[in-house]
C-alpha cells in the first residue's frame, strides 16, 4: 500500500526540492530578522503619555473690605509688590502733588546717577549760582536750606536735604548738577514717567512748588511702588534725622514715619494741593509682614493727614486676609495609561493667598502629560491668583511612581506601541 502510494506521489524536481528549501530558509531568516528588529524596537519605543484628569479646586470666600477713609480729599493703596490698587477714595481725576514731585526728580537722578544705599557719592562743589537758587526759592516762599558758596556737599547730601528736609533749593541744585538746567531735567523726565506706566502724571518743574505737577492718588501708588523698590530711595526717605555739612541737623518731614508701621515715603505742600503725603507702612497680616503702598491728597494740616493715614494703614491691613487656598498633599489631578498603571498629582506645599476683603481667589492647575513618573518628580505647576497680588506658585509633584508596563505588554501590544 505504502509502495502504491510512494509510486502515486509525484516526484519533485531538484530545481522544486531547491525552491522550498530557499522557501523555508528565508523564512526563518524573515523571522529571525523581524525578531531581531522587533523585539529590541519594542522594548526601547516610547510610551504615549496619559493626559491628566484635572481637579477643580475653589477656595472658601472671605468678608468684604472697607476702609477708613477721611471726608475729604483723594486717596488710594494697594501691595507694595502687588499691581493696581486695592481702594480709592474720593475723585479720580489728577490733584496737585506738590513736593511728592521729589520722588520722581530723585528717581530719575538716579538713573543718570547711580548710588547704592549707604554711598556718598559724587562731591559737588556750591556756587554762587546756589545761593542765587537759594534767594529764588525763599522769595517763592518755599522750604528751604541755608547754602554758602565753596561748601562741599555730596550727591546723598543732596538728595537728603531734597527727600528728608524737601528743601526747595538744593533740590534745584540737584536738578542742575545732574542734568545741567530744569528743562534738561523735564525732558528727562517726561521719557522716564512714560516708560515707567505714569504717562498722566505732568510736572512743570522739578521742585514741586507748581500747581501743574499733578496725579492721581491711582498713579501715585504706581509711583512708590517705583520708589520703594529703589533701595537708596526707600533708605533715605525712611531717615528720621541726618548730618549734613553746614546744615547740620535735618528732620524728615514726614512727622508719621515709625508710627502705625509707616516707613516712608514723602510729605507734600502748597496752597493749592492741601497736605499730601506718599507713604508706605508695613503691617502684621496673620503673622506675617506685609507692605502696603498709598497716597492721601489734600488734606487740611499735616496733623490730620498723619491721622488718616495711620487710619488707612490700620483698617487696610485689618481687611487683608492669609487663605491657604491649596493645603500640601492635596490631590491635583489623576493618570491611568492604557496599559493599567496609574498615579496622581498632589501638592508639593501648601499655598498661601493674600487676600483683600471679598476678593475672589482662583486657582489653576497646569499638569503634564505623563507616560512614567518618579514618585514626587515635578509634574506640573499651580498658580494661585488674587485680585492686586503677586501670583504664588508652588510645585505639582507625582504621588507614587509611574513604572514602565514592562517586555511581556510591549512585545504584545505592537498596535498600541506604535500607531498610538
């Protein structure tokens, strides 16, 4: 039977023999060759990343503000780091600023001038020409300094008895020092205020005795903010007292600094303009120091100005509030990759909101998305924002580790590896 059917069976030809041989051979070699390629192309290919499922997180409100503001006047503050303001009072349109203007002649003396806090400076020799300023300012009935031609005095003298004594003349003499006369000054000026985001403030000069240097309180919050952040501008003008050669003893005229946490910044006088002052105080705020910045225009005495202000500072800071908008661990948002592993985001930290009044507190969680992940690798970002305040932010960190899913899926999952 066998014979029969070895007999039936067509004998293959060495050429067909030699075929299926070449057949059977490139086929293990296609295979050896596809898992040669393959394998090692599926263990090393990259995973697609899992997109995070985002929490929502919406902080508690707090009570409304209200600050004690005088009958009279013009009047706003806002955070010494913060933008805008936080209040106003009274009329928006520009009041007369007086010798505030000394803030900004100092500032934009220093620009062309730089003095680092607790330097001296440049020596500028007095002249006659000072002491003719000297005759021009008392006939205007301004404050003044006595000056005698040959003294010796240097670019901090100068600006001392400009920000601490605001006397008229050595202001003057400051302008002319640096800038050579008032209309190199102005020019000068009117660049540096409009590049500084103060394009509505005007000077006519850069004393302050002229009814055209005006403001509003909005824009001179802006402005000590500026000066604030300057360090030889928040030095000199926190200086209760300083010695001044020929001169002797100079009082700040800013009679509230050291009292209700102010700590600066410039007093302010004329007919016209009423008692002004730019004042920055720094305050308690649920056990830590915060700094507010503020104007108060056209007030009826020096003493009533210092009243308010102490006022202002003490209800400002009674309606600033610390909200702990995200608690440190607080789940953020959540991972699941399509080969089963999972992980969430948490906060590094807490997160810590300062707050004015009622003021609405948001939160926005920014996460990556993730394919592995060491347990607390940074992940992601969530910013903190209130009205008036700088932004906090604070790191999004991977609860537990996010692993590779390993050979046996890669090598099963070809589809999923490499079409995504």
């Amino acid at each position: 039977m066998s014979s029969e059917t070895e007999q039936s069976r067509p004998r293959l030809s060495r050429q067909q023999i030699y075929r299926r041989r070449r057949i059977v051979v490139f086929g293990l070699l296609g295979v050896l060759l596809a898992t040669v390629v393959y394998v090692p192309s599926a263990l090393a290919a990259p995973l697609e990343a899992a997109q995070p499922e985002v929490a929502v997180i919406e902080p508690g409100a707090t009570e409304a503000a209200a600050v004690e503001w005088p009958d009279y006047g013009r009047g706003a503050i806002g955070l010494a780091d913060g933008s805008g303001v936080l209040a106003t009072n009274g009329v928006e349109d520009p009041g007369v600023i007086a010798s505030v203007t000394k803030i900004v002649t100092n500032l934009v003396v220093l620009q062309e001038h730089p003095l680092a806090p607790g330097e001296e400076g440049p020596e500028v020799t007095m002249t006659q020409a000072d002491v003719d300023l000297w005759n021009f300012w008392v006939a205007d009935n301004a404050s003044v300094q006595p000056v005698a031609a040959g003294t010796v005095l240097s670019q901090r003298d100068l600006m001392e008895l400009s920000l601490i004594s605001s006397a008229a003349n050595y202001t003057n003499s400051l302008i002319v020092w640096a800038f050579g006369d008032m209309g190199a000054f102005l020019a000068e000026a009117r660049t540096w205020l409009d590049g500084h985001g103060l394009a509505a403030v005007q000077l006519e000069e850069g004393v302050g005795l002229a009814p055209g240097n005006t403001a509003t309180a909005s824009d001179l919050v802006t402005l000590a903010r500026i000066a604030l952040a300057d360090p030889t501008i928040a030095e000199i003008a926190g200086t209760a007292t300083a010695e001044v050669p020929l001169v002797g003893t100079i009082e700040n005229t800013n009679t509230v600094l050291g009292v209700g946490g102010v700590t600066g910044l410039k007093t302010g006088y004329t007919t016209e303009a009423g008692y002004n002052l730019l004042f920055s105080a720094t305050v308690d705020v649920d056990g830590a120091p915060v700094t507010l910045v503020g104007a108060l225009l056209g007030g009826p005495s020096r003493a009533a100005t210092d009243e308010a202000v102490v006022r202002i500072v003490a209800s400002a800071a009674a309606n600033l509030h610390r909200v702990t908008a995200v608690e440190a661990g607080a789940e953020l948002g959540a991972y699941e990759t399509e080969w089963g592993g999972a992980t969430t985001a948490v906060a590094a930290e807490s997160a810590a909101a300062l707050v004015w009044g009622d003021d609405a507190v948001s939160v926005a969680i920014e996460l990556e998305p993730l394919a592995t992940a060491e347990q607390d690798e940074r992940i992601g970002t969530v910013t903190v924002s209130t009205p008036g305040a700088p932004d906090v932010e604070i790191a999004a960190i991977a609860g537990e580790a996010l692993g590779d899913p390993g050979p046996i899926w890669r090598l099963t999952h070809p589809v999923e590896l490499f079409t995504g």
